[in-house]
C-alpha cells in the first residue's frame, strides 16, 4: 500500500515524500481510511508507531481549503503533555507545510501571551494541554463553537494525570457534531468509558496486541543490588559504547543524582523532570537528540511524547510504580520498524513491580545476571506473588548462588 493510494492531496504526498516515508505503517493503513470515512475511531497504538501522521493526515484532507486568517478552530487536538503537544504541533505543521492551514500549540508552564498572540493572527488546527486549553477558553481567547475534529492522544496517559475533569469542561465548548479520535497505548475500563461517552459509532483499530509492548524491542531485566545500579549503568553504555540512552527513574531527585553521578563516570548526561524549566528541558532534548550528551535520565512524566528518531537504548533503572508506564517507556525505542533494547535493573525489592509488568504484558521478561554485577546472595528474587514460570537465565561465567 503507498500513501497514494489513500487519495491524499498532492500537497501532503509532498510533505510525505520529504519525511522520506516509504510506505504507511500499519496504524496509518489501518486509520487513514476511515478517518477520511469520516468515522470516529478509537485506535490503540503505542507512540512509535506512527500514530501522528495517522490522524494529523486525513484531518489536514479533510479541512476546508483555503483557510481565512482568524477563521474558527476546525481541529483540536489534546494531548497529556506539552512534550507531545510540540511534537504533535510539528508534525501537523511539517505535513501541512504545502497547505495554508495554521497550526497553533498552547501549554503551560510559559507565558502564555505568545501563544495569545499566534491565536490572534488565526489558527486552524491547536495542538493543547487541557489545563492551558481551559485558560484559554476562560480569558475567551479561543473560539471552538467550529471545532469539527476532536483528537485525544494518549488518552490513557491523560485519565492517569487526571485531566477527565479539565476534558469533560472542554467538551462544553466543542460542538458534539464533530468527528472524534482517541490513541491510546492502553485501555482499561476507564478508557473505554471515556471512549462511550465521546465517540459515535467508533472504529476499533489495533494493529499491535492490547497492552503488549513494540515488538521489536527486545527486553532484558539484570537482577542487581540496588546500591551497584548507578555502577552497572555506567557498565552497559561505557563497555557497549552506547551513544544514546534514555534513562528512567522514578523520581526528580533520583533523576538529578543519577545524572550527576554519571558526569562523574565520564558520560555526559543530563536529566529531564517536572521541576526544570520548560527552556531547560527543550535544551537538554535538543543536547540529546544532537549528540552533545550521551545519557538523558527522566521521569515518567517528563518523556511522555519524546520522539526521538531511532532511540535504540532505554534503561528502567527503577521500574515504574504503574506497571503501564513501563509499556510507554520501553515504546520510545523501536519506533517505526527500528529495532530496541529495554534493559530493567531489577533490585530485590522491585520483584513485585515486575509482577505488576509480567501481569500486563502477558509474558515474562528474560532475568539474568550481567557477570561482574551478580547480585549478593542475600538478595532474594525469588519472593514473587506470582506462580508463572521461572525464566531466569544465567549467563555462562556468572557465579552460581544457592538458594
Ligand atoms: P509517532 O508514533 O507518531 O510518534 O511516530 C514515530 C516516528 O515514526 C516519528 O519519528 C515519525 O516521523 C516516524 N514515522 C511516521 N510514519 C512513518 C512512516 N510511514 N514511515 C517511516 N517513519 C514514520
């Protein structure tokens, strides 16, 4: 199947062919024509997937051509974080370069009188967080009485952060005759209440199994004492040469230390949180991306929504305490058909957190020992609230501990 066939207009084939796409991914196979169907659809796909070009394509075919200055909002996109916000605004504004349909994005955590201003000279298209949607609407900066296409990405992601309320007041401003899409990683009852009360007739898509982690990351967890992480961290990307590994921790201080720490390794790392400024976070993604720094160490919240392209490293130097941030964390690699490595550093205690992990990915992860890092025998791993199988494997040259 070629993006041609889809009937897309000459002037978005363009910006495709510039993306140097070959082919659509299996999301956009699937979406793309029932979008352009005028069908609401709700699509489970991880990011990596190729879940923005999916929606942001036949939305940009289907706007009303050629766009006023200070015309309506047609499209309204919400999105968990003003990390994805940005990238979701890129992408409609690369996609719609050959287009005159203006994009505009609105966050928190800055000013908000440019972004008052972009709106001012017109938008087509926002791209928003729904707290700074709702100051928006509130100073009635905003008008989305002609909002025809409703977009909520990683709509999980949104209910965990609590947003349903923020979402639900917005919905009162947007008009229910609309054409609504929902992306979501994964769905649990919640998601699909939501979906009832916002879609019409929804198309289900699903192009990978639900809640089951990108296919082409492999996944590894090295059973460690907790006080050797930093050590074996530093171990993997040093002795493999890795350029560029995204790190999790689960909380800032963590993050922060753990950076620090690795600086002194001789890895240039940096870290990413909800505590940085919004110009300190840009900065540090932007070192990351170019190469500038090796290592970017982030909390769950902070790498909603990273694109960054052919990632092949993530660490979970702790696991998450919500097992299905561990499926949105190992998805920032192995995106669009690129192979990935998820290592989990798995201490003693956190046995329990890779239950919770087995228990949503239906499968068990591969526990090993890196030679060198074998963890004391002290340590007990075997202390499980699950009964499935024991896939533990010992690598030849790793000591043998009783049990
Ligand atoms: P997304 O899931 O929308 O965050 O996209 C993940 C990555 O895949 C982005 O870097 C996109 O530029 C890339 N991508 C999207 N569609 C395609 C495609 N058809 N072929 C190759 N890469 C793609």
């Amino acid at each position: 199947m070629s993006f041609a066939s889809f009937g897309l207009k000459p002037e978005l084939l363009k910006a495709i062919e510039a993306k140097g796409y070959l082919e659509p991914t299996p999301i956009q196979s699937a979406a793309i024509p029932a979008i352009l169907d005028h069908k609401d659809v709700m699509a489970g796909a991880q990011t990596g997937t190729g879940k923005t070009a999916a929606f942001a394509l036949p939305i940009l075919q289907h706007l009303t051509n050629p766009s006023t200055p200070n015309a309506k909002v047609q499209a309204l996109v919400l999105t968990p974080t003003r990390e994805l916000a940005q990238q979701v605004s890129q992408s409609f504004q690369h996609y719609g370069q050959h287009l005159p349909h203006r994009t505009v994005v609105a966050y928190g955590g800055v000013s908000i009188n440019n972004q008052l201003s972009a709106i001012e000279q017109g938008v087509d298209i926002i791209v928003a967080t729904p707290g700074r949607l709702l100051d928006l609407i509130s100073r009635k900066a905003i008008d989305l009485s002609e909002v025809s296409f409703l977009v909520l990405d990683e709509a999980d992601r949104m209910l965990d952060m609590g947003f349903i309320d923020d979402i639900k007041r917005i919905l009162r401003s947007v008009p229910t005759s609309r054409q609504t899409l929902l992306f979501s990683a994964t769905f649990d009852d919640a998601i699909f209440k939501l979906s009832q009360q916002l879609l019409n007739d929804p198309t289900h898509i699903e192009v990978d199994p639900r809640n089951a982690a990108a296919s082409q990351v492999e996944q590894i967890a090295y059973e460690v004492d907790k006080n050797r992480k930093r050590e074996i961290t530093s171990f993997l990307i040093g002795s493999n040469n890795w350029k560029q590994v995204l790190i999790f921790t689960r909380t800032k201080k963590g993050a922060d230390d753990l950076a620090k720490e690795m600086c002194k390794d001789g890895l240039k790392t940096q870290s990413i949180h909800g505590d940085k400024s919004q110009g300190a976070r840009e900065r540090a993604l932007e070192d990351f991306k170019n190469g500038t720094i090796r290592a970017l160490v982030a909390t769950d919240v902070a790498s909603r929504g990273l694109d960054i392209q052919q990632l092949k490293y993530v660490i979970n130097y702790e696991l998450p305490h919500n097992a299905e941030d561990y499926i949105h964390r190992i998805g920032r690699t192995g995106r669009a058909g690129e192979t990935g490595k998820a290592i989990t550093l798995l201490s003693a205690d956190e046995k329990w957190l890779l239950d919770e992990v087995h228990k949503i990915l239906d499968t068990r992860l591969l526990q090993q020992w890196l030679p060198g890092f074998e963890p004391s025998l002290d340590q007990d791993f075997t202390a499980s609230k699950s009964k499935g199988k024991n896939t533990r494997r010992k690598p030849s040259g790793s000591r043998s501990r009783r049990r």
